[in-house]
C-alpha cells in the first residue's frame, strides 16, 4: 500500500474505489466548473510569509467554533449521499470527527437518518437543513434534532432552486443508483464498495423516507424534492425557522456582505462564507476571495467561517489569516472516506491538521489563535473593490 502523506494520496484511492456516479457527485461543480475550480486554485494566489529564529515550541491549534472547543479550526461539513460513498458513511464521518475533537454536521440529504447517527455516537453533533416549504417537516426535522441533543442547527440559503450540474444528469445520480448498464459495469468494477453496500440497510435518504409526508420510498422522493424547495424564500421566512430552534444557529451559503449583515439582522450565532462548493452559481466569487469584504461588513457581529476548497492545512491557516474562525471541509473528507472508511476520514483530518500545524510553525506562531494577515502576502486586487 503506498504511503498517504497528502489529501490527493486519498483522492486518487477514492476514485479507485467508489463507483462513477458517486466520484462525479463529490468532484463536480455546475455549468462549466469555472467557481468549482476557483474555489481551490485562489488560496494558491495567497502566499505565506516565512519567518526564522523564532521559538516554535509548544504549539496549538486548540481554539473555539461557536464556543465549543475544538483541536483545530475545523468542521466537517454537510455532504448529501455521505452514506453512498462508503456504506453507513454519515455515522462513520461523524465518529472520526468526534474523536479527533472537530465538529461534524449531518446533512438533511443524508443516507443515515439523524437518529442513526444519534444512536451511533457519543457526541454531539451540528444538523444542516434546507430552506423547505413544508413548516410541519420543517419543524419534525427541528424536534428530532433536538431530541438527538445536536449541538447546532445549520440553515443552509443557497439552494432553492438546483445549479445544472452536468455530470449528475449524464449519470442518473440517485440513491440508491438507478440499475442501467452502463452503470452496472461501473458497479461490478467497484467489488470492496458492494460487498460493504450488502452490509447495511440504509441506502435511501434516511431524514426524508418515511418522515416527509407521501414519501415511501425513493421514487416518491424525487417528486418531493423537486416540490419542496422554497424557491419564494426571503429573510423572513429565515426568522420563522430561527423560532423553530432556540439553539446556536448557522446560516451558510453566504457570499455578498449585504447578505452577511442580513444574517446578523436575524439572529444567527454564525455565518458560513460558501458557494456551495461551486455547484450551484457558477461564475460567482471563490470562497477566499469573498471572505474579507464580509469581514469588513460585519466585523465583530458575528462568527464567521468558510466553506468550499479547503484541501490542505495551509488552506486552514490562509482562510484564518484572514479572519474565519473555522474552515468547513467536504471533499477531503469524502475522498478519504471512500478511500478507507472511518480510518480514512482520520487520515484526512490526520494530514490537515499536521500541515496547519508546521505551517503555523513556518510563519512564526505557536498559537492558531494569534494568526492574522501578517502572515499573508496578497495580490493587489485580490478581496477588492468588484463592482
């Protein structure tokens, strides 16, 4: 077995592994990719400064994400279909987080329900929703993450209607996947990933199926899903769900200031600067590049974080230099869960944090909490003025 050492090591085993279908979901983004590849190639822009002959003994990247502790500025971010990746994939993401001490957060789309993963942990974990037009599932998917004690709700606003993501369409992505030949032949090649498959019997959206009402299997869910999604949603309908949940509440999928400061309006503990990994508006801003216009808006109001094309610890430190107070992954983790399962997910996490941590030390600081720009060498421009 070759040596894993970087998260392409593990990207390029998942690929291996896991069948076509569930590769292209994961490693896509919407029209012509151009914001899905952005994500990643704008944090390479962004250059380090070195410093010598400074004490780099005794390091930390221990710091806090909506008050909770965490061993670096990390969480695991909400990833539908987890669970076709690796079979019981949620609960095994959710358990590797859990003991590396980062949060992890359970996607509404998910293929273990939230009790599943309840049930299957000894933590608390965080809950996505989406923005639906059903207020009684609405509320029900609340209650029932509260009665699995979730330590914080995550509204996600960025997805009322689908961004066309070519490679889904071509595949006939569903889960469990539709039988085709084509993607028969691909299956038959992925032995490891069936056998594990036979081994559980969660293969259907488990927070939808049997919850959402006239959903009983999954080829009602496909009617529903489309139905369902709040295409009217404004920023008052968001204060209706803030009543839903008395918790800590973050709302991701923020990439304007404007919308920034109208998620501090609502009462949110925090804010997700993300594009949804560039599935859905393609041609919009990167990540990076967006989250210091809502910096300057918002200030100290709110927490912010960041999302979409972390892939290594010096992604971490750049996006923390810069002010988030925690990076949100999702493929490095999935790359590493269908790589490896659980052990896989603790090998990505593994890689991030030994990469943030020396190049912490590289820059000069022993402490995540005492990074700031200085650390950074930005291109003029770069977070500017793009009216």
């Amino acid at each position: 077995m070759s040596v894993i050492t970087e998260i392409e090591d593990l990207k390029r085993i998942y690929r291996r592994k896991v069948p076509k279908m569930f590769y292209d979901y994961c490693e896509s983004g919407s029209w012509s990719e151009q914001t899905f590849r952005e994500n990643c190639s704008d944090f390479d822009k962004i250059y380090l400064r070195q410093r010598v002959a400074i004490d780099m003994a005794d390091r930390s990247t221990k710091t806090q994400m909506i008050g909770q502790d965490v061993a670096m500025p990390v969480a695991l971010a909400p990833v539908g279909l987890t669970g076709m990746q690796h079979f019981d994939g949620e609960i095994k993401a959710a358990r590797a987080a859990n003991k590396f001490g980062v949060p992890y957060c359970l996607s509404t789309m998910s293929i273990c329900s939230i009790e599943d993963v309840a049930e299957n942990t000894d933590k608390p974990f965080w809950m996505q929703v989406y923005t639906l037009k059903d207020d009684d599932f609405m509320q029900r998917l609340f209650d029932r993450a509260k009665d699995a004690k979730c330590s914080a709700a995550v509204i996600t606003v960025d997805l009322q209607l689908l961004g066309q993501r070519h490679k889904d369409l071509k595949n006939g992505l569903s889960a469990p996947p539709k039988l085709t030949p084509q993607s028969i032949a691909n299956m038959m090649t992925k032995v490891q990933w069936g056998l594990g498959m036979l081994q559980t019997k969660r293969r259907f959206f488990g927070n939808i199926v049997g919850h959402a009402k006239g959903v009983t299997d999954g080829s009602s869910l496909t009617t529903w899903t489309a139905e369902s999604f709040d295409q009217s949603l404004n920023w008052d309908r968001i204060r209706q769900f803030r009543k839903m949940w008395d918790g800590p509440l973050i709302i991701k999928g923020i990439i304007d200031p404007r919308d920034a400061i109208e998620a501090c309006n609502v009462g949110a503990d925090a804010i997700v600067v993300s594009n949804h990994g560039g599935r859905q508006l393609d041609g919009a801003l990167s990540s990076i590049r967006a989250l210091e216009p809502i910096m300057d808006a918002v200030g100290d109001k709110i927490e912010v974080h960041l999302d979409s094309g972390i892939r290594s610890g010096q992604d971490v430190l750049k996006a923390t230099a810069m002010g988030a107070k925690g990076c949100w992954i999702g493929r490095a983790y999935v790359y590493g869960l269908g790589a490896q399962g659980e052990a896989g997910v603790t090998k990505a996490l593994d890689v991030i944090h030994k990469e943030l941590d020396t190049s912490m030390a590289l820059c000069g600081h022993r402490n995540i909490n005492g990074v700031d720009r200085d650390i950074l060498m930005v291109p003029k421009g770069f977070s500017g003025d793009w009216s």
